[in-house]
C-alpha cells in the first residue's frame, strides 16, 4: 500500500477552467503550474487533473484521439512534464484521467477498425457481425462506415468502445469476444503501454474513468475485477508506487480488482446525493435530510474494504451540480468538516474551496450540457475575468458567475470568516491528528433514520476523536458512551456533555479527543 496515500488530500482541476496563461480564454499547463503554491498552502498535496489529450472535444477530453499526446490547448508533452516536476518539488502528487472504455470516433485505431479489409484494429473496438443486427442492451453507431456492423458506444454516440470482451459470450453471437480472447488482450496491452508512458514522463498514477464497465454484460462486475487484477499485476511489476483511483462507485469490487481507492459517486448505490444534492440534503439547515442510508451503505462498503483501501468521497466533480448548488453559507463549512473527517482520501473539486456556484442557464460547451455550469472558469481575485484570462470575455472557455459579489479566493482570503479559511484550517487540523487521517478507523456513533446530528469516532493508534455534526438549525441531543476532552476543533458553539447524554447547538461541527 503506498505510503503517500496516507495523508494524500486531492484537488482536482479541470484544466480548461483554471488558469489561462495566454490569453486564448482556455486554461493551460502553464497556469496549473503557477497556481501550485496556492493548492499546497491550501493544503492540498496531490492532484487529478481532467484528460488534457490530443482530443475533438466532443466530451471536453473524455474522447481521446491520442493517448500519447497532450492537447495542444493546453500545451506540449514537455510542458505537462514540468506540472509532475514542479508538482514533485512542492512534494505533491500528480494523477492523470486514463479514459480506457473508449475513444473518439478521430483515434486513429477508430478509422482503421472501420475498414472493411481485416487489421490489426479490427477487434480494438466492439462490432456486431451486421449493421442490422443491433447490439442489446447497449449504444452503438451504424452506417458510416464500409465495413458491415454496428460500433457500441460508450457514452456519447462520438465514444465507441474499446473490446475488452463480455464477461458470458453468447455463442449464438459470434461477434461477441472473450476477455481472453487475442483482441481485448491486445486492447488492454495497449492501455497498459499508454499508462507506462506517461508514468515514465513522471505521473504518479490515474484516476479511471469509467472503471467498472470494461468487460460488457458483466453486472457483476466479475469479469471487469478480472481485467482489473491484470492490469494490477502488470503494474506490481513495473510501476509499484503507480496510484490508482477508479471511477466505479463500488469499493468492494474496485478494491478487489486492485485499485488503491474508489469514489463515491452521484450514481450507483452509495446514496452519496443525499448528501449534498437532493431536495431536501442532510447538510442543508433545514434540518429535513437523512443521513441513515447513506451510513448504512458506508459501514457495508467500509468493512468489506477494511485494510485493502481508500473509499474517498468528493466535494463534487465535473459531473455533478456544484457543492455550493443546494447548500450554502455556514452549511457549507460543515459540510467540509464532515469531508476533512472521513476516513479515504479527500478530494476538493476546483474552486468548492471558496464555494464557487454552479452558473445556471449556460449553452452547453464541449458535452457539457447541465454539468457545464461546474465546469467554469476559476475565480481568482477582482481583475479582468476574476483573473482566470485576459482574453477578450466572450472568448473565455466558458462564461463565469456573473454576480458581482462572486466569490473570488482574494476575497476570501482577505476575510478571516470565510470558507477558504475554514476548509484550510479544517485541512490542517486533519493533517495534525493521525485518528482523523485517511486510514485511520472509524465507527458511527448516531447515525439514525431522520436524525441529526451525525456522529462518529475516528481512531489511529495513538488517538481517537469523537466528531459531531449537525448541520440542523436546531440544536441537538444525543446519547454517546464516551465523554469529549479538549476540543481540537468547532464551528457554532460547544457541545455539553451530561450524563452520557450530549448537546449540541444548531449548525455546528465539533471534533474531540476522548
Ligand atoms: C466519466 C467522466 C465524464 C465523461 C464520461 C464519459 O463519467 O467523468 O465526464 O463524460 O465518463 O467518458
Ligand atoms: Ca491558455
């Protein structure tokens, strides 16, 4: 297990919207680099940085035309090179976004896997045997091509999927391939020689898109844990302090498929959305949300993973309506207490830190369509285009907040009471006690059916912490066979303990030595 991981906290950045350094309105390599410091005195040590491959843009980089290289959007091989060495001098981490299930229909292998006259890529992506037979249960793409068949897609119908095989061929189709099978081998030996290159330019690892849904007809995912355990084994070998964090959702599987962490997602079974993104959230003030089956499926998740790794939950992503969407304010900074003291690895989505909103009403950009309103550009301080570009606005990559009191991270910096604060001292505070840290346990203490507050202990071997969060209005009691000692954070008052019965004011999140 590596050992950076124990303390790794991750911010990850979506390279269009960060910092332009040329004025074309398109955040770059260079502007990721010049804002390293910020991230470290934030207090983040890693990275994931979305896909920044040569790439049409038909889903901001998700369809890749080259895994070997970088958009020139955002700069050249050499450039993203010196982001993993200033990264490493700053002693922080740097992930890449491998997008394995498909590429864009512009790859090259997509073209000559098109071809009616049999190659080498004839069996890199999956095709029926007859355009008019359609694949079940899947997306696919027809009649572009010469060569008799449908292409299944991935996502957008510009993603044809790469043939890692089905998990049960079915022997009346004979398009249908094995994982075994020579053309997803070759498949898979070709993703590994893309993660060896970058690796040796200096990543440190990959976040994987799309993880779990490799191998086809596999719903339960054993077939695609197999593929994963290849990949594993092939990595033991070569790459040993490779990082590798799926997009999957299911920490039981991806952890045995040998991934170091999994996310928790807005879709699949975690009930992570009732957190933050539902109608009535566990952490708006209102007091309305419920937080028991979000735990129910933590604990399940979290003993089946005990020892093998990290369940890392994220402020958000580019995927999903911004944190500062549903909550705001004070809810916010509770929120951050709770992501800070969770065990797994933390992962702030640009700009969550300073409680950047999603910009409502945007023309989609780049496949964005709803999820474009999280994807803007980062504000920064008070100049031209909150400092992200001193490109013309309406050149900008895509349109920022307009509100004029928008958060900026010189505002908030310049404010003792602000988020930014919080989330720092948060961080610090997290850093500085090994029971909150990532591997560090953990055992719910309330956590019941339309209840607040929520709270549980985290233990390492030298300390345990007693965390309570309520993020109700309402003040709060509950009863708790431990007594807090000295507090080594809170936020809205102090708890008060009596008779192994606790209170808690509203809106308020506390963390004590017991
Ligand atoms: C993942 C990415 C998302 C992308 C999709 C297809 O879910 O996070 O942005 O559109 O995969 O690659
Ligand atoms: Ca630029």
């Amino acid at each position: 297990m590596l050992k950076w991981l124990d303390q790794a906290i991750f911010y990850e950045i979506y390279p269009q919207s960060f910092l332009d350094t040329n004025a074309d309105g398109i955040g770059d390599f260079q502007g990721i680099i010049e804002k390293l410091d910020y991230i470290r005195s934030l207090g983040c040590n890693a990275l994931w940085i979305n896909p920044c491959f040569l790439s049409p843009f038909g889903d901001a980089g998700y369809d890749v035309a080259d895994y070997y290289r970088t958009a020139p959007r955002y700069g050249t091989n050499e450039d993203l090179k010196r982001v993993f060495r200033e990264a490493h001098k700053r002693d922080m981490h740097v992930l890449l976004d491998l997008v394995p299930g498909h590429t864009s229909i512009e790859h090259p292998w997509f073209k000559e896997s098109a071809k009616i006259k049999r190659n080498e890529f004839t069996d890199r992506y999956i095709w029926t045997d007859h355009v008019w037979t359609y694949p079940e249960g899947m997306g696919g793409i027809s009649g572009f091509s010469q060569r008799d068949g449908v292409c299944v897609t991935n996502f957008f119908s510009i993603q044809p999927a790469l043939n890692y095989g089905f998990y049960q061929p079915d022997p009346e189709k004979k398009w249908q391939q094995a994982f075994e099978d020579e053309g997803p081998q070759a498949t898979l030996a070709a993703m590994e020689d893309v993660m060896r290159f970058w690796l040796n330019m200096g990543c440190d690892g990959f976040r994987v898109d799309m993880a779990g849904s490799l191998v086809k007809n596999d719903p339960e995912g054993k077939g695609t844990i197999r593929l994963w355990q290849q990949v594993r084994s092939f990595l033991d070998k070569e790459f040993p302090q490779a990082a590798m964090i799926s997009e999957w959702g299911e920490p039981d599987k991806s952890l045995l498929g040998g991934f170091h962490m999994d996310f928790l997602l807005h879709f699949g079974p975690s009930h992570y959305n009732d957190l933050f993104r539902c109608p009535e959230p566990y952490f708006s003030s209102r007091g309305k949300g419920d937080i028991y089956e979000f735990v129910e499926k933590y604990k399940e998740n979290y003993e089946k993973s005990k020892g093998k790794g990290l369940i890392c939950i994220p402020s958000g992503n580019h995927d999903m309506k911004r944190l500062a969407y549903q909550i705001h304010g004070d809810e916010l900074k509770i929120a951050f207490a709770f992501l800070l003291s969770m065990p797994g690895a933390p992962f702030i989505y640009y700009g969550d830190e300073i409680g950047m909103r999603y910009v409502e009403g945007l023309d989609s950009v780049e496949g964005g369509y709803d999820r474009t309103g999280s994807r803007s550009p980062m504000q920064w301080d008070s100049s031209t285009n909150a400092g992200f570009s001193s490109a013309p606005v309406q050149d900008l990559y895509i349109a920022q907040d307009p509100d004029p009191h928008r958060p900026t991270v010189q505002n908030q910096m310049e404010d003792p009471n602000s988020l930014y604060h919080e989330v720092k001292k948060l961080i610090k505070i997290r850093q500085e006690h090994t029971a909150l840290q990532n591997r560090s346990s953990i055992d719910f203490i309330c956590a019941s059916k339309n209840t607040y507050p929520l709270a549980y202990v985290r233990k390492s071997q030298d300390e345990a912490v007693l965390v309570i969060i309520n993020p109700s209005s309402a003040s709060q009691s509950f009863s708790c066979p431990y007594i807090p000692a000295e507090p080594i954070y809170t936020f809205g008052g102090d708890c008060t303990s009596d008779n192994g019965n606790i209170s808690v004011p509203g809106s308020f999140a506390g963390f004590y030595h017991i």
